[in-house]
C-alpha cells in the first residue's frame, strides 16, 4: 500500500478537495491522506457546498494537523500553494499552484474544484507507476531496522541474511493500515526468525 499526502495550511479546503476526488479516481492500492500546519475546526462551508455538487460530502470530515508522523508515512507529498513549512516525505513532494478557496464566492470555488480535479486526474493518470515503483520509503525503513539486527545477530548469521530477512518482512507488512506499526512489528517478527535462525530458541 503506498500513501498520498495533501498538505494546506488549515486542511479545510484545498487538500481536503484533493483527498477526496484522489479517494474517487486514484487506485485502491494507494491512499490519500490530508492534513494542514494550522488546522482550522471545520471544512469550509463553501468547499463542502461545492463538492456536494459533484456527489462528495465532507460535511463529517474534521480538519487534521500534519504530524512528523504523516510526513515520515507517505510515499508522495503535494503541498497547494499553502505557504506552510514542505512536508517530508522519503520521495517526492510536489507544489500545485492553486487559489485558496476560503471566503471565495462558489462559483470560484466550482473553479478550484475542477482544476484539483484535473490535478488528481494527471497524478491518477500519470504518474501512479512513479509512485508505486519509488522504493525510497522502503530502503529508509530498512536503514531504520537494519544496523540493530546486525549488531545483535551479526556474529552468528551474516549480513546478508539479516538483510534479506529485513527485507521479506518489510514486504509483509506493507499492508498493515496504522503506518506508525510496521517498525514495531517488523522488528519483533524479523527477531523472531532470527533467533530460530541463529539456533537461539530463548524469548521466541
């Protein structure tokens, strides 16, 4: 599973838009998540009259401040002219130059709306295979998991097998929806067979 991140300065409209027309037209295989430096309480009442039009309602969606956490998460990053701080991502971010919508009449904002859309169409259209194929994600965990495995097993098995057992286990749990996790459980799985490896059967 891969990860999308929309970031704005309060998530209450143009990354909020973006994650749910990617939600529409993006693959099921690769998520959008949304989330703003300084979240305000709700959507703008006028970006959820407008996408209420296209058949999105938003009106239970609650604005999310963007954590260290999300940014360390995702496999792509796309910032909408916020002015905020760039997210981090392992990978990519990109910029899309986009009006904010606040305070705007509607029919500007049906104007936002389509041209995200037409955004999110391109990103859906071409460039999904970018991000499916980026490994970066993937080779950061494992410089995360790595160096602790080979210190605690690397006098009985060698540094390729560690590696390769690292590396399997990552690919498991690439599914588990709750990102913060997969370093949690990949160490105490990549543990486990390690020790059985290694011949040490003791807190297995």
């Amino acid at each position: 599973m891969k990860y999308v991140l929309f970031v704005c300065t309060q998530n209450a409209g143009r990354s909020q838009m973006a994650q749910a027309l990617f939600e529409r037209h993006g693959p099921p295989d690769v998520r959008a998540e949304s989330a703003g430096a300084e979240p305000a309480d709700r959507c703008h009442s006028v970006v959820v009259e407008a996408m209420r039009e296209v058949g999105i309602d938003l009106e239970r969606r609650r604005p999310k401040k963007l954590t260290l956490e999300m940014q360390l998460h995702a496999d792509w990053g796309i910032t909408l002219a916020c002015g905020a701080k760039c997210p981090y991502v392992p990978s990519v971010v990109e910029d899309w130059d986009i009006a904010d919508p606040a305070g705007r009449p509607i029919e500007e904002v049906r104007r936002i709306r389509d041209e995200i859309e037409l955004r999110v169409l391109d990103l859906a259209d071409n460039r999904i295979e970018l991000i499916r194929e980026d490994r970066r994600q993937h080779m950061m965990r494992m410089g995360r998991l790595v160096p602790g495995l080979v210190e605690e097993f690397g006098d009985r098995l060698t540094d390729e097998e560690i590696r390769q057992i690292a590396d399997d286990i990552l690919d498991t749990y690439d599914e588990v929806p709750i990102r913060s996790f997969v370093m949690t459980l990949a160490n105490r799985r990549a543990r486990e067979i390690l020790k059985l490896r290694a011949g040490d059967s003791v807190g297995v």
